[in-house]
C-alpha cells in the first residue's frame, strides 16, 4: 500500500517572476475542472489480438467454465496471471522442440497481483456482420474496431478509423477534465502498421468524420510532460531545484504565446490544424499548475529510464524476425505507463486514460513474451509457427499473457493506491481491456476475426460495478461495455448508436 | 502448374476496363478520367484558379525526418548521441498531414528531445559558445537579444519579431541561475516553438493566392530537396539569388542537388515510394539497403542517365554477404557485379523491394502485385469493402500455395482485381520474401514456381522484364511526376485536379527529356506553382 500523503505537491519558481511578463495575456484558462465531488475516473485498454485461432474449434482459452464467482473455478489458460504468481504456474509443450519438451509459461519480473475478486470477465458479446447498425462491415482486422469503440459502423472496412467520438473523449468532453493520457505500449509497427492503427481514441468533427487523437509511445517523454519538476513536499527544495523548474515554466511562457500568434496568422482551415497543437501546450501548462495543488496519495513515481531501444523488423513468421526484432519491451513500456497512469490520477492530473498494449492486427514477435516462434498475427492464425500444446487457442492464450498481465498489474496498482479511509483509487475507477476481435464460425471455420465471441476484463468499483465475476453477455454488442462503463462514472451511456447499460454488469 | 498464366486475358482489355467489384481506380496517369469505385472515391478538390496546383498548406508540421535532419545538420557534434524522436508511421510519404500529428504527444515528445539536446550542447564547450554567440563580459539581457536576432530567423524561418524579441530578452529579469542558463531557456524554446516544428508558409500581401516570400522559397527548396530546413550558410548563399525567377531558382536547385545531403533525400524518397523505408537495416538488409542507396545514386548523380535505368541496371552493387544471400558469386569486397541471368535487374530485383511485402510465411503475390501497381504505375487498388473470403486463409497440408492462391482469388468478384495483382505477383514469385532466387516452394519441392506473370496483358518473367515493362508503360512517366508533386506538397494530391494537371504537365517535359528525373526535380521547383501559396 502506498503510504497515503498529506502534502503539497510544489511547482517551484515559476510564479512570482513570471507575472512581471508582458504577454499573459495569452495564457489559456485552465480548463473547467470536474466538480470536487466526483471522483471517477475511466481507463480503456486494447489488446490487438482475438481471442481464439483460426481453426482451432476448441472452446476459447480465454472463457471461464461457468459464471459467476472467478475465484470459485480454475482460471482459463488466458487469464492465468489474474491469480498472481501462485496460479501462473503453466507450462505447455513446444511444437518446435516436440511433444516431450515442456516450457515454462514466460512470467516477467515485477509485481503481479491477485486480482481474482477485482476484475470481472465479461464474455459471449457479438459484433454484427455488414452494414447495419454498429456493425462490422466485414469480420477482418480493423473492421470491429469503429463499431467496438464507437458504436458506429465504420465507412471504411479496413482501417481502423472509429466513425464518432470514443468513450475517452465522451468522458473528457463531459467531465470536463483534462485531457486522458494516451499510451502505446507497442514501440512499432514492425512493418506491417497501416494508418490508426496506434490510436483507439477519435474525436467527432461535427461533420460527419471523426480526428484521431495520437498516443504516447514514450514512456520517457510521458513522464518528463507529467513529473518533470515535481518536487516532494516533504523535500526542501534546492535554489537549483526552484531555478530548473523557472526554466521549465520559461519555456512554456515563450511558446505558448508565440503558438498562438502564429495561429492568428493562420487561414481558417490551417487554425484547425494548429488546434491540437495549442492544446497539447496548454495541456502541459495544466499539468505544472495541477502539481501546485493539494492532492492526497500523490507521489513521485519511479523514472522509467531512457526509453528501450527500438528492435524494428517486419513480423510475418518467426523467421523473418532477425534476432531481437519485433520485440522492443513493450512489457517494461507498459509497467512504465501504468505507473504513470496510476500516479497521475493519484494526483488528479487527468481522469482518464488509454493504453494500447498492442497495435490493431498487431505484429509483435511471440517469442520474446511466449516462446513461440512466430508473431502474433501469425499465431492467431495457426500458420506455419510454433503451438503450444498443438493448438492454435493455446498459442493465442499465452499471447493474451502479455494485456491480461498488465491489466491485473494495472488493477493492483490502482487497489493499492487509498485515497480517502478505506477506499482505493480503484474503487473511483472504471476500467477495462478490450480486444480487438473473438472467435467464431466465419466462412466455414473458426476465425480469429470473427466479431462473435468478443470478450473484456472490467475493473473498478466505481457506480457499482460488479467484480470478481464471469458474466456472460451472450450476443450484447461489446459497446454496451462502454456504455456500462460511461454509465458507471456519471455519463451518459450512449456510444454512438449504442444505448443503455447492461444491468448485469451492476450490483 | 505455372503461376500466374491464366491472368493474362483481362489484363489485355484493361484499356476498357469496367471493374465493378474492384475497389480501385485505373489510369491514374494524368489527364486520364479515373475509374473510381466504393470508399476511395473522394471528392476533386477545386482550389486554385489557374488550373494547376496552389499548395494551399500554410502549416505543416516538419516530419521527424525533417525535424532529425535539420538538428543534425545545425548541431553535427551531437548528432552521434542525441536523443531522437520516436519512430512513427505512414504509409506512402511521411510528411504527409495525415501522418504528421502535431498534437499532445508530438508535443511531449519535442519538449524531451529539445530540453535533451539544450543540455547536451552545453556539455560541449565549443558549440555552445557558438550558440551563446555574446562573450563573457556581456550582460544577459543584450546576450538574450543577441541570440534571438542570430538564431531565430535560423530556427523560425523568417525574420525576427520584435515583440518576441523583447520576451525573450525579458528572460534576463528572472531567476533562471546563469547566463547560459537563460540562453538555455531561450535555445530551447526556439527549438520548441511552433515555427520551428511547422512550416508556415503565409505568402506575402493578402490576395487568395499569394506569392511566397523570399525565405518561404528557399524553406521549399531545402525541404524538398535536403530533406531539412535552410541552414546558415544555405540562407547566405541564396541572399543574392532571386529565389521568385523561375530559372534562378532551378540554377540554385541544381546547386544544390551537389550537396551531399540532395544524396541522402532523394534516398529517403525512392525508399518511401517504393515502399522499403521501414526495414531493418541490420544484418543482411543493412547490405540491401546499401545496394539500393547505391542504385540510386548512381542513377541521379553519379551517371544523370535515363531514370529508367533505376529499373533496369544489370549491375548491383553487392557485398560478399549480401551476394552469399542472393546465391550469387560473391565479390572480394562491396562492388558492382554485372547480373547474368537469373531475372534480377534495377531496384525490383534488389533484396529491399521483394522483402517488403510479404506475407505470412511465404511471398504475397498480391501484396508485391499491389504495390508496384499503386505505387510505381499510380492505380489506387484497395481491399473490397466486403471481403468475401478470409484473406488470411491458408493452405490445406500438402496443398501448393499457387494452386491455393488461384483458387481463392478466382472466386466470385474477386477476380478481377486479383488478376490485376497477382498476374504481377506471380511474375516476382520465382524470388522468394527474402529476395532469394527459387526454384519451389518453401519446403515443397513438389510446388514448383515458374515465375511467369502479365502486366497489362503483357507477360514477364522476373524483376528485369517487369522492369521494362514498367518503364514502358504509359503510366509510369505520369506516376512518377504524380508521387513527386504528392511528396514535394505534403497530402494526398492524386485527386486534386490542378495537382494532376501539374503532374501532367511535368510528366510531358519528363518524357521529352529522355525520362531524366534530376530534369523533373528542375523542371518542378521551376514551376509557378512552387512558388505559391493559397492559405486557407
């Protein structure tokens, strides 16, 4: 448990000297801030894989036995690091080196939790075929993505562009809150990315098109924006301490006002382009103003360190990853993110955030987090890559190790984190792990593109979520998810053309 | 059975092609009436008066290349150990807007790459000095103003502002710590600011469409052809150049296509448009791409033959290692080698092309039919809106993946595009995903590859007969001056009818001159349009 802080987090030196300047005139007011009151936060996680292979007709890996209770029942191979190291303890046969070798499940350095009765597998949801209604225009990469997040049809089936505005921005938009911090774990395409594939995150334009919205790939650049210059109030600040953060602040005061007289120079339509930018300055003003304040539970979080090296190469099959490629520790990248995440919330330096563990279609070298020789795509494929166990499910199971492990990671971090007596940060949350398709008959066989079969890990206590549960949705869209979730932290749950909430998912 | 020989027939109709079940537009060479069919259909833009193509981008954001290069180029002691940005995606070109977020996380991304370099250029006691530009004995607030009046029409790209100049200076009022601290603030920010990581390009006057400023010219000029913003000593040689005249200014570009850095961009493009720019330069493909680093300069600067010769060089360039891939004799050291036999020729036959769009586990016929269709000939061929199959489908065990592929892709309405592709794809098949010569299959010596396609009805056979088919085609000559008007302006100008009129016109003066691209470079940056603006 984090020790719970009364402190003041201290911005040093930027104030006093800098209001003698001339041009304050362009600050930006900080945006509205959520009402003191409401504490809820919303965290949407993405892993870019189904949740089963192609012909591989065994039950998902993925789906308890029986609803209810998850620690009641055994823990289906996918979601094995939900019970901690003690119930992570799986090892599988290796196709490469025959029936007789047996390899460990590759379990990572680091916290992993118990989170059996923190999180809640949903499971069963269905994504329509074709042209209806938050559907997907055809059961193939990218094509659930818009009706998943945005519960609208995509108008273009192959890319992964939501068609309105995702659950994030809803939340943003009616919280007024900060923005979300938006994460990608996946350091690269590896040659085989395709435009949105490292965003789920999309803002309606009014107009009938949405603006994606980019995510942070640098865990070492996140953390500069958010911490650098936080100083411990526990800590006598340095003269050298309050003169680096003046630099900081000095900084800021010279580009913001000079981003906004170039936008005054600007044609209508090339301000619009400017926006995001003169945003994203005022967002990191935000954040130094937001360390002045007093927040419980706020502390400096471990530097992530430079950020890993990386690998590049192209996936396509385990031989065609040279060695080392494919894999640039998108584990470390997403523990780092997760941290931050955590802590910036603790700080109520944003209410929401996104992380990507994968990209859409993801092309990540198995072997690194597996042992399977093979990248993801390829395994969830069942092509001409290494199985565990001979089967196709259990390869894609031990691929979800990597999301599901740092889901659970994600959730402990939160439940250790107390923000007020007896209540944790997780318990103002609402979060959860989406995937990017399930695992169902199409054309003749069992696809991994399939939109039946859509699967979630929830968590957070937040509006009354129910936790520690299998809970089958049998054939409710995966958007109603959201929905639920945006009902939970005081939105209204609509997505798109998605309604309502699923009252199961509820105490 | 042979790959690839039944596709010939629809292909020699393609003149008169009625494609309804593809999604793709044929005959994107200029001046032809594009086919366009399903999502890809997007409306022409109208901008412009005179026809042709005004660059109606006042802001861009720099790609990273830019950004990485210009740094590079203003601090090269630092350029070994500097913190970079991190990689990012696109598809055709990357400095195209819709791959050039200028949002939060480019944003923290600059603040951690800028604040790094500030702090290791002060760890360089010559260089900063440089940067500093005032001596010891000169006070913070005139060192302030001395700096912005140096660096910020460098950095910005256009002349200094005096209110700016007066904020900057005003850093001298504040408890930063040193002087060198304050010069710290000010170096960062310029390194920061949103002229810097832009272009802005607002013109002068305030008509519709204006003309760019002497400086906005010469950005132009170095962004398109050094892949970086203007440096010093390229601002001073270009003060007594009228960038405005459209001969002085192809006289400068030619100048500076002498630059060692003209190398370098124009590597950087060809590696984008043919589509290699992402691979691994490690091992082997650290040889590849040398191969085609080497083709190309060759080409444009070292011979300044045909272009076509791109396409068609019987020589490589070949390392002994890179040779022992290619199962080739291997030369004593890194050094052209005459290709005899064997179907290689020009850059499709080098390592770097043919690995760059495989698919899983084996070639993609389509995938390689896809490319050089869109890319080098300008087709627009996109996945159906329906998919009708799973196009990650497999072959049965034992199943020859030519007879899979023929039998899939012949089904329905998928014929018609696959034939399109894979007629190329297969012609390339006897070259595995690795650039490999090969007689079968992978692991089936009973599926052998014959190697044999059609483009447009015409039959080839390997990377040197494609070769001369492409160079031939009555589209490549349009699909070249149409990708370098897409790069040199930034967004996805193939369905901007002034665009395509420039690129027609381009293309006519790119055929008359014998298909010599350093021509075209010239024969653009001479172009009225180069020098014009229509901000929105």
């Amino acid at each position: 448990m984090i020790k719970q802080l009364n402190r003041r987090a201290l911005l040093l030196g930027a104030g006093g000297a800098t209001l003698s300047l001339p041009f304050l005139e362009y600050f930006l007011p900080k945006p509205a801030q959520a009402a003191p009151a409401d504490f809820s936060r919303l965290i949407l996680c993405y892993s870019g894989q189904a949740m089963g292979g192609d012909r591989d007709n065994s039950r998902s890996r993925f789906v308890p036995d029986s609803e209810g209770s998850l620690r009641s029942q055994p823990l289906p191979l996918s979601l094995q690091p939900l019970g901690g190291r003690e119930n992570w303890p799986g090892t599988y046969t290796h196709s490469r080196h025959g029936p007789g070798f047996k390899e460990p499940v590759r379990n990572w350095e680091g916290e992993v939790y118990d989170v059996r009765d923190k999180v809640s597998v949903v499971s069963g949801m269905h994504i329509p075929l074709g042209n209806g209604v938050a559907s997907a225009p055809k059961y193939h990469h990218r094509g659930t993505v818009s009706a998943h997040f945005s519960g609208k049809t995509s108008k273009l089936a192959d890319k992964a562009q939501c068609w309105g505005s995702t659950a994030d921005v809803i939340f943003e938009d009616t919280m007024g809150s900060a923005p979300s911090l938006r994460c990608v774990a996946q350091a690269h395409n590896y040659g085989n990315g395709a435009q949105y594939d490292n965003t789920f995150s999309y803002r309606s334009d009014g107009n009938g098109g949405t603006d994606p919205i980019g995510a942070q790939v640098s865990p070492a650049a996140m953390y500069n924006s958010l911490f650098g210059g936080f100083i411990p109030p526990d800590q006598t600040a340095s003269a050298a301490q309050v003169q680096a953060a003046a630099r900081r602040q000095g900084v800021l005061d010279l580009i913001l006002p000079a981003a906004h007289r170039l936008d005054a120079r600007l044609g209508v339509a090339d301000r619009a382009r400017l926006e995001a930018h003169l945003d994203g300055l005022s967002t990191l003003r935000n954040r130094i103003d937001s360390l002045e304040e007093t927040v419980a539970a706020c502390e400096l979080p471990p530097h992530p360190g430079d950020d890993p090296s990386v690998t590049g190469g192209r996936g396509g099959d385990g031989s065609s990853f040279n060695e080392g490629e494919g894999w640039s520790q998108e584990n470390k990248r997403a523990e780092a993110f997760i941290d931050m995440m955590v802590m910036a919330m603790a700080c109520d330096m944003t209410r929401s955030a996104t992380l990507m563990f994968s990209y859409h279609q993801s092309f990540l070298n198995g072997e690194p987090p597996t042992g399977l020789r093979g990248d993801q795509h390829q395994i969830g494929h069942g092509g001409n890559v290494d199985r565990a166990n001979g089967s196709a499910n259990d390869s894609v199971a031990l691929c979800h190790h990597y999301p599901v492990r740092y889901f659970g990671y994600l959730v402990g971090k939160l439940a250790s984190v107390e923000v007020a007596p007896d209540r944790t940060l997780l318990d103002e949350c609402a979060a959860g792990l989406f995937f990017e398709a399930g695992h169902g008959m199409y054309e003749g066989g069992m696809s991994a593109h399939s939109g039946d079969e859509m699967c979630a890990l929830l968590a957070g206590g937040v509006g009354g979520l129910r936790m520690g549960e299998h809970i089958r949705l049998l054939g409710e869209h995966p958007a109603s998810v959201l929905t639920s979730m945006l009902d939970a932290v005081g939105c209204e749950p609509q997505l798109g053309d998605i309604g309502g909430r699923q009252a199961r998912l509820f105490v | 059975m042979a790959k690839g020989n039944h596709v010939g027939l629809l292909g020699l109709l393609l003149g008169s092609l009625s494609v309804s079940a593809c999604t793709a537009e044929l005959g994107g060479g200029a001046g032809d009436e594009s086919l366009n069919f399903g999502e890809n259909s997007a409306r022409e833009d109208d901008s412009g008066e005179d026809g042709r193509l005004i660059v109606g981008r006042s802001l861009r954001r720099l790609s990273t290349r830019e950004i990485e290069n210009t740094l590079d180029t203003l601090f090269p002691e630092l350029s070994g150990q500097r913190l970079r940005f991190p990689l990012e995606g696109y598809e055709l070109f990357d400095n195209e807007e819709a791959h050039t977020d200028n949002g939060q996380a480019f944003i923290e991304n600059a603040a951690l790459v800028m604040s790094a370099l500030v702090e290791q250029a002060r760890n360089v006691p010559e260089l900063w000095q440089s940067i500093e530009v005032c001596d010891s004995e000169t006070e913070t607030s005139v060192c302030l103003g001395d700096f912005y009046d140096a660096w910020a029409p460098i950095l910005l790209r256009r002349p200094g502002d005096a209110v700016e100049r007066a904020q900057f200076v005003a850093l001298a009022e504040l408890d930063l710590g040193t002087r060198s601290d304050a010069v710290s603030v000010a170096l960062e920010a310029l390194l920061r600011h949103a002229d810097f990581l832009h272009r802005v390009e607002l013109g002068e006057g305030s008509s519709e469409v204006r003309t760019l400023t002497h400086q906005e010219i010469l950005g132009r000029l170095s962004f398109f052809l050094w892949g970086e913003a203007p440096d010093s000593a390229l601002i001073i040689q270009a003060k007594s150049v009228d960038l405005h005249d459209a001969l002085a200014r192809g006289a400068f570009a030619q100048v500076m296509l002498g630059d060692a850095r003209a190398r370098v961009a124009l590597m950087d493009y060809h590696a984008q448009w043919i589509g290699f720019s992402t691979m691994a330069r490690q091992g082997v493909g650290e040889d590849m791409w040398l191969e085609s680093q080497q083709l190309i300069e060759r080409v444009l600067f070292d011979e300044k033959g045909s272009y076509d010769e791109m396409f068609l060089l019987s020589e490589s360039f070949l390392t002994p290692r890179l040779a022992l891939h290619y199962h080739l004799p291997a030369p004593v050291e890194p050094s052209w080698v005459t290709l005899e036999g064997g179907g290689r020729a020009g850059i499709l036959g080098h390592g770097s092309f043919l690995s760059s769009f495989a698919n899983v586990g084996d070639t993609s016929p389509t995938k390689r039919g896809k490319n050089v269709q869109n890319r080098l000939l300008c087709r627009n061929i996109q996945l159906p809106e329906v998919s009708e199959v799973d196009v990650d489908a497999a072959p049965e065990p034992g199943q020859c993946y030519t007879e899979f592929l023929e039998d899939v892709h012949a089904q329905g309405a998928c014929a018609t595009c696959h034939e399109l592709l894979d007629g190329v794809g297969f012609g390339l098949d006897a070259f595995d995903r690795f650039g490999v010569h090969r007689e079968h299959e992978r692991d089936k010596e009973e599926c052998a590859i014959a190697g044999e396609g059609f483009l447009d009805g015409r039959p080839f056979s390997g990377p040197a007969e494609l070769g001369r088919l492409i160079v031939e085609h009555e589209d490549f000559g349009p699909c070249v001056a149409t990708q370098l008007v897409r790069f040199f302006s930034g967004f996805d100008s193939s369905r901007d009818k002034q665009a395509k009129n420039w690129a027609s016109a381009l293309s006519e003066e790119f055929a008359a001159n014998g298909h010599d691209f350093v021509g075209l470079l010239i024969a653009l940056v001479e172009s009225p349009e180069f020098s014009l603006v229509a901000p929105r």
